[in-house]
C-alpha cells in the first residue's frame, strides 16, 4: 500500500511539474516573442505560438490560447499567408468572446484590420477594424498597456489614412502617437518624412524628421521603412545613386526578416529608380523578381479574399441576430413602460385634488429647478468652450466645425465683414479668438513662424483692420462691431 501512495505521490508531482504554468506563458509572449519580433524572425514566433497554445490548452489557459492564436494571426500577415492570419484571427475572435481580456480583443481587431489593409482589400473595412481596437485598447486596466495598444491603433490609422488621401486625419493621429512613450518613434518620423516627400515635396523637411527616426533604435520593419524612405529622399533630389544603395539596403533588411510587403516595396522603388536612370539592365533584373513574389502574393490574397467574404458575411447575420434580439428586448421594456406609465397616469390622477394644496410649494421647487438648469448651461458652455480648446490643440479636423457650433456669432460676424473668406483663413480667425499666439499656431498646425505671420498678414487685410489696431484686440472686441 505505501509503495501504491509513493508512486501516487511521485507520479502526481512529475505531472504538475511539467506543466507550464500561466505566468511562464505569460512571460514568454512578452519577453521571447517580443525580442524575435524585434528580429524580425516572424517564422520562429509562429512555432513558439504553436507551443504555446498547447501548453495553455493542457493547463486551460484560455487567454494563452486566444494570445497565441492572435499573434500567429499577426505575424502571418508579414509573412505574406493572408489566409493562414484570418483562419487563426477568427479562432482567436471566437475564442475571445468568453474573456473579457481587452487588451486580447485589442490585438485581434487591429490585425483583422492590418490582413484587409495589407490586401488593399477595402481600405474603410481596415479602418473600421483598426477604429474597433482603438476603442478595445481604451478599456484596458493596465495603463502600460493601455498606452501600447491605443498606439498600435494609431500607428495603423495613419498609413491608411495618408494612403486614403486623408492626410489632416494621419496628421492628426501622429500628433495622438508622440504623446505615448515607446519604441514606435522612429515609425512616426518615418510617416512624416513620407508625408513631406510625397505631399509637401519639402526635402529640408524629410531629412529632418529622416535624422530624428536615426536617433532612436529601431525594429528590423522600421529600419526597412527607414532606408526606403531615404532612397525616396535621394530620388526626390535625383541622386539616383544613393537612392538606390538605400533601396537595396532596405530590401535586404526586409529579406532578412522575411517582410513579404517590405520585400515587394524595395523591389518596387528598385525598378523604378533604374526605369527612371535609364538602366535598363537592373530595371528588367528587379522587375523580374517584383513580378515573381507580387504574383504569388497574389494567389495568397485570392485565397484570402474567399475567407474574408465569408467571415465578413457571418459576422453580419450574427450582428443582425443580435439586433433582432435587442429589439425584441426594447419592443418588451416599453410594452412594460406602457403599463408602468399607465398606472403612474392614474395615480397621478387619483392624488391630483391633495396636490392643489402644496402649489405653492411645487412653484418654489420649478423655480429652484430653474436655476439648476441655468447653472448646468454655464457648466454646458464651459465644458464646450474646453472641448473647442482640446480640438485646437491637437489640430483635430473637427476643430472648426465645432468653434462654428459653440461660437456662431463670431463666424457669422466675420462673413459680414467678407463673405469671401475661406475656410483656412476663418479657422486662422478661430484660433486667434481664442488667444493662440503665432507660436503656438506654428507647433500646433506643423508650420513655420514665418507662414502663420504671412496668413495673419493676408487676413488683416481681408478683414480691413487698421494699421493702429493689433490683430489679437481686434479679435477681443468682434463682438463690438
């Protein structure tokens, strides 16, 4: 009998020994998988998941399991195996819903988002995804966490806004992202030195923020973009051959890490900085291997494009299932309320005579409510005068439209004085109303001094203020005019 109890004991104990525990699998998605993704070794992350939901499986570690599932979901998605991220993502979306792990729920909408933008399968299905972990990341508890995951939101929000020509919408984003601590600085200085080579064509600009992505340490994705990004500087001052040696460097960052997209992107500046040189040589060499990879990426996305038609499809009839059933429960609450409402009515009735005799009573509490109400209306105006100022401050596209609400008189006023003012120069007007100096105007709105100067001198004369008059006071005593 005591030899059966020791065997028991020893064989229970070898048992419990070799399960991995939560904290394990918790430490190694942070720590290992973190230092591979720095890497770039996408590959090897995708086995250490697999491991990891079995051992999360064995021990009925359900966070483990949907954390696993996410990330190969993730980083399948830089491999280039569309189909292979969205079957793990909806295993782990469907898995998500029996946790009420946020920072999970963050993770798997925003790489949903990444598999459909990486596509270019639908540019405002990306969003919306990205724009869902935006909202899943603000509910995390943790604030570290918190931070991380708002900023991958914004992080993916802003290529693809700049991508949907919506640049004030990115811009506004990188201004959300540099609030946060973290390693994706070099990520935004590259965003910014793209904006100023593609849109503002300002190469002092881009070599500005170019430098500035230099002083941080980098992933091997964003060293990928950071060399790309500098060939595109060197090709905008038509040194082909720097851009070029900053093209091949990029692709052999990304073929290092295996960046199916970061591969397809420096073979694609290759080709063209050689088509734009007149090598015709190079140019046939790297369109051959552009054409090769694109294709079988390609058939990849078809494959995946079936997957995302269905997922998109079931998602739909279960948000409609869900609608029906809350309609059903609105349609029984006011069923309810009916009937709560109807008693209420007869009693109202029943003890209308005893209410006569407290009159004067009840005028004394309608006044007091009043005052309440007029009280709340200063706290109304203040609060919206404060929402206008943070909309200001973070050059919020919605800036003017809600300075138009709070303050129509104003804009009204302005219109009077000339009709043809446009809607740059009256939120110029907006921010001078409100008492924003030239410098702050420059920070806020990524302009220089002498610009936002210019702009206030052109509508000092739009606006027929005179010489004596200063442009701050006379925006002081509009409301006098």
């Amino acid at each position: 009998m005591k030899k059966i109890l020791t065997f028991i004991i020893i064989w229970v104990s070898s048992f419990l020994l070799s399960q991995t525990s939560r904290k394990e699998i918790d430490d190694e998605y942070r720590i290992v998988i973190q230092k591979l993704r720095n890497e770039g070794k996408y590959e090897e992350i995708i086995k250490h998941c697999d491991r990891l939901i079995i051992s999360s499986q064995k021990i009925g570690y359900l966070d483990g399991e949907i954390e696993g599932y996410a990330k190969k979901g993730d980083y399948y998605i830089g491999l280039g195996k569309f189909k292979e991220s969205l079957a793990n993502l909806k295993i782990a979306e469907k898995l998500s819903a029996k946790s009420n792990n946020y920072r999970l729920k963050a993770l798997i909408a925003i790489a949903i988002g990444r598999n459909y933008n990486e596509q270019y399968i639908s540019q405002d299905l990306a969003i919306k995804k990205f724009r869902q972990g935006e909202v899943f990341a603000a509910k995390i508890n943790n604030k570290k966490e918190r931070d991380a995951y708002s900023v991958y939101a914004y992080d993916q929000l802003i290529p693809t806004y700049f991508n949907s020509k919506k640049n004030d919408s990115a811009l506004y984003y990188i201004r959300k992202s540099l609030h946060y601590d973290g390693d994706h600085f070099p990520y935004l200085y590259n965003e910014l030195a793209h904006y100023h080579i593609e849109h503002t064509k300002n190469s002092d600009s881009a070599l500005y923020y170019l430098k500035k992505s230099e002083q941080h340490q980098m992933t091997a994705f964003n060293r990928s973009i950071y060399l790309l990004e500098y060939g595109n500087y060197f090709r905008m001052l038509k040194d082909y051959d720097n851009a070029s040696k900053k093209y091949r460097e990029s692709l052999e960052v990304s073929k290092n890490s295996q960046d199916v997209q970061g591969i397809l992107d420096a073979l694609q500046a290759l080709k063209d900085i050689y088509h734009q040189s007149g090598d015709k040589q190079e140019e046939i060499r790297y369109s051959r291997q552009y054409i090769q990879i694109s294709d079988s990426l390609k058939n990849a996305s078809q494959e995946s494009t079936k997957e995302i038609v269905s997922y998109t499809v079931n998602s739909k009839e279960e948000q409609l299932k869900k609608e029906k059933t809350k309609n059903n429960t609105i349609i029984i609450t006011l069923i309810v309320l009916g009937c709560v409402t109807t008693i209420s009515g007869l009693l109202v009735f029943y003890n209308l005579r005893k209410k006569n005799r407290i009159l004067s009573q009840k005028k004394k509490e309608i006044l007091e409510n009043k005052e309440q109400e007029i009280n709340k209306l200063k706290t109304i105006v203040n609060e919206a005068f404060e929402e206008v100022i943070i909309l200001a401050k973070s050059n919020s596209p919605q800036f003017f439209t809600r300075f138009r609400e709070v303050y129509p008189e104003v804009v009204a006023k302005l219109l009077e004085i000339n009709p043809k003012l446009s809607i740059s120069e009256l939120t110029l007007s907006a921010y001078i109303f409100l008492g924003f100096t030239t410098k702050d105007i420059m920070s806020i709105t990524f302009t220089s001094i002498n610009t936002v100067k210019s702009r206030k001198y052109h509508l000092r004369k739009k606006l027929y203020i005179s010489a004596e008059e200063s442009t701050e006071m006379w925006f002081k005593n509009i409301g006098n005019k």
